[in-house]
C-alpha cells in the first residue's frame, strides 16, 4: 500500500477475533474506514455500508469497520458486536477490535486518520459515530463526517474514481 504517510499501513490493528494485522494486508485495495457502534442513531448506516462491500468488493475495495464505545453507544463485547452486525445488519465485512478513535487513549491509527480535514478543512477530532475515511491504492485520505451517508455521491466518487475501470 502506498499511503503517504508509509507508517499508517504498518499501524497494528486486531482483527474483532482477536488476530494480529496491518493495513497492508489490505495492500492496493480502496478502502472505507468507519468507527462504528451498535446502539447509535446512525447504525442503520450498516446497511449501506454492506451494500457498498456487495457493489464493489470485487473490484478491490473493502469496507473496515473500527467497534469504539467513545460516545457510550456500542456493545460491551466482540462477541456481541459481532452477533449484532451479523444478524441485525448481515455485514460481511472486516471488523476490528473496540478502539477509541479521540482522547489519550486514541488508537495510532485514529491519530493518524484524525490529521486528514474533512471538505470544511477541519481536521482533529472525530465528531460522533460513522465518521468515514476512504484511503485511495495511491495513499489519499478523505474524511467525511458522520451524516455523509456512507452512499452519498461525494464517496462514491472518490471510490469509483479509485477502483479499476
């Protein structure tokens, strides 16, 4: 993976079934990273975000979903997250162990993420539950905030302008 800032995809990061791994397992592929909880307004954004891994998945693009309870609104454990988005939401794809994406604590990945400004130019802190970034093959970041649907034309462009023809 050729991301600009090289040490972002060495980062390690914990499969939600506890396996050691890196963003380079995900090596030339576009790929869509959202912080995610399960008992927040927004979780109906699963659904698209599985109808983006079903419409693209293929072409070398993957959904990441990032567990964090930061704003008190997700599950207590893996097992419980994964039987939610399973059985509730039907995801398919990779999800992560609980992390928290702002404060102290922030996963090295998060503090990475959080320097990329959204289109009002604001970087720093992750708002609420859904924030989306969408890392390009070629090492771009692009940030949108949580009420950016996850099919919203901005992302699409930028996952489509990313993957293969």
């Amino acid at each position: 993976m050729t991301i600009t800032n090289p040490s972002i995809a060495d980062i390690p990061l914990t499969t939600i079934d506890g396996e050691a791994t890196t963003l380079t397992a995900y090596a030339g592929k576009v790929l869509l990273i959202v912080n995610v909880a399960s008992r927040c307004g927004l979780a109906p954004q699963y659904e698209k975000l599985e109808q983006l891994q079903k419409s693209y998945g293929e072409r070398g693009f993957t959904v990441l979903g990032f567990p964090s309870n930061q704003f008190l609104q997700e599950l207590s454990s893996s097992d419980a997250i994964k039987e939610y988005c399973s059985t509730t939401w039907g995801v398919t794809f990779p999800m992560f162990e609980k992390i928290k994406v702002n404060g102290k604590s922030q996963h090295p990945l998060y503090a990475e993420l959080t320097k990329t400004p959204d289109a009002a130019g604001k970087a720093g802190k992750v708002k609420w539950n859904f924030e989306k970034f969408v890392i390009t093959p070629s090492g771009e970041v692009h940030r949108f905030r949580p009420a950016t649907e996850p099919d919203a034309p901005e992302i699409i462009d930028v996952i489509e302008g990313a993957l293969p023809a």
